[in-house]
C-alpha cells in the first residue's frame, strides 16, 4: 500500500544516504537481496519476484532504490521484459527515441501492440515521469493487445476516493486497475493517478498481474462425447485455457439452467462447461465445482461468430474427431 507524499520522501532520504555498496546481477537474480528493500516493506516480495525473473533489476549498488520515480523510457523497458521481450517489427515511430537509446526496441514493442500511443504525433517523451494513471494505461493495453483474461480479483470490494481526478484518457484503466485489484490506493484510499509511479509501484503491480495469470496455470481437458457414448479427452495448453475462458465469459449470459445432452465438456481451471454443438447452433451449461459441487445457472444459445471460435480451439486439439 502506498504511504502519503511526506513518508515516501522521508523514505527515500533514507534510502538516498544509506550505504549500499554490494553488486548486483543485471539478469534475473535467483536469490536476491537488496539493502534498502526490508522483509516487512509492502513492496518486498514483489521485489523479490520481479528480481527474480529478470523483470527488474537493482541499481547496481546493492540497492532497488523501490522510492525511486520511473521515467517512461524505462518502464516501457520493464514491461517488454515481462512480456517476454518479443521482437518488434518494424521501426520505431518516435522521433525522441534515439537509436542508441536501451528503451528502444521496448518502445517500438509497446507502439506496435497498441500498449502506447505516445505524449503526441511523433513523440513518446522517454525521459519524462512515468505517472501511475500512465502506468495503468500501459498495462492494461498491454493485458489487452495480448488477449490475456485477467483472473485476480481482490478479497475486499475496493473504494479508490480521487479515481474521478484521472485524466479523461486513462479513467477506464484506472477503474480496470481498481477493479481487478492492481491499485488498492493508499492508505487513505487514494490512488494519486498524477503522482509519479515509483519502482515499488511497477514492480507491485506486476508482481500481482503475474499472480493472476498463473493462478488457474496448468492443464485444462477437452472431452468430445461420441454419438455412442464413448469419448475423447484432450489436454489444452494454458494460454488455450484462458482465451477459450475469455470467449466464454464474455458471451455467457444468466438465464434459466437447461437441461441437454452435452457434445462437449471443458473442464477449464475447476469449473466444467458442457456444450451441446449442432448444426451451428449452440447452448452451454457452466457447472461450478470449485464453488458449490452442484450445477450453475447459466446458459446462452451462442451466435454463429461464437460457435466457430470455440469449435476452432476445440479443433486445434481434437484433430477432426468430433463432427
């Protein structure tokens, strides 16, 4: 949680002044330990994470300076090396990214995904504060361009107070970022969206981006049941899963359970969905045993569009078995 304006730059007098004098590696650190990063700080297992896996890296004093304001050059950086750090393909349309500059590639990444769209029409402004409503813009385009269906969600239903001060471009990603439980506010339930995103701040948000992509990681099964009876079963690769759930969710409406003879089971991640499929026409019946161990309530007749991507994962690993 972040503390008000006063402790945050108490803190990083603090941390500016202490001795921090041990070298750190500049790829993922297997145990890392920073001296001004302490056990009990909000921010330190995320630290912890993010160093690990080469996200983000200390200073190279000994330190992750966590206080320590990002500009936007850098946090275009952080992001693509947690993405992976994909190619990008073609060239960078920014005029004050030199060609030399080590965010450059990373921005051209981010330009090309739609994740930025720079501060004008030919400029992205590398060196300028990264603010946190900024950061909420980048990473929720980011989770956006990527198809990536955010599965976090917050214990406690969260009341951010200055969300209405967001700049008009970014208050949909900032009411995401709430909603989804990346911004929990401070202390006294504000977000601060002008304030400069610290170090802490990426390397938290990240930290729990990655905790709600891999909490349903793992293998999800596909059953095709045959006119017989007999059936088929078919693993599906995790980031199947969660694009398959993605359509799911976002086509399933609450009406009335009905009752059918399913072509088709998923189980995705602890919750079960039966199809039956025929002649382009579709319902389904979602069947939740991780809350209950009984059946749901929901159910929808699937548009046309609907059926063929489901049918288009399904086929990608049941190989034409199914009719």
């Amino acid at each position: 949680m972040k503390t008000t304006s006063i402790l945050l730059c108490a803190l990083w007098l603090i941390v500016l002044f202490s001795g921090c004098a041990a070298p750190v590696s500049e790829i993922g650190i297997e145990n890392p330990e920073y001296l001004d990063v302490f056990p009990n700080a909000w921010y330190a297992e995320s630290v912890d994470y993010v160093a690990r896996h080469g996200i983000m890296v200390g200073t190279g004093d000994g330190c992750f300076r966590p206080n320590a304001v990002l500009d936007r050059g850098t946090f275009a950086t952080i992001l693509h090396r947690f993405a992976g750090t994909p190619e990008p393909e073609g060239k960078c349309p920014f005029v004050d990214v030199e060609k030399d500059s080590p965010h450059r590639e990373a921005i051209t990444w981010a330009a090309e995904q739609g994740i930025t769209f720079g501060t004008g029409a030919e400029s992205f402004s590398p060196d300028r504060t990264l603010t946190r409503e900024e950061l909420a813009c980048m990473v929720i385009r980011h989770l956006e361009a990527t198809d990536e269906v955010f599965l976090y969600s917050p214990e406690v239903e969260l009341a951010i107070w200055d969300l209405e001060n967001s700049s008009a471009f970014a208050y949909n990603a900032m009411s995401k970022m709430r909603d989804i439980g990346l911004y929990e506010g401070d202390q006294n339930n504000y977000a601060h969206p002008h304030v400069g995103a610290t170090r802490a701040d990426a390397a938290v948000v990240l930290y729990r981006v990655a905790q709600g992509l891999d909490i349903f990681s793992g293998p999800a099964t596909i059953e095709v049941i045959q006119a017989d009876g007999d059936s088929d079963v078919y693993t599906m690769s995790s980031q199947d899963t969660i694009r398959l759930m993605y359509i799911l969710h976002t086509n399933w409406s609450e009406t009335a359970y009905v009752e059918m003879e399913p072509t088709h089971i998923l189980n995705l991640w602890g919750k079960q969905y039966m199809l039956h499929i025929e002649d382009e026409m579709a319902q389904g019946n979602i069947v939740n045993y991780e809350v209950s161990g009984e059946r749901g309530t929901w159910t929808d007749p699937y548009d046309g569009d609907t059926i063929v991507k489901i049918l288009e994962f399904i086929e990608q690993y049941t190989a034409g078995v199914q009719e």
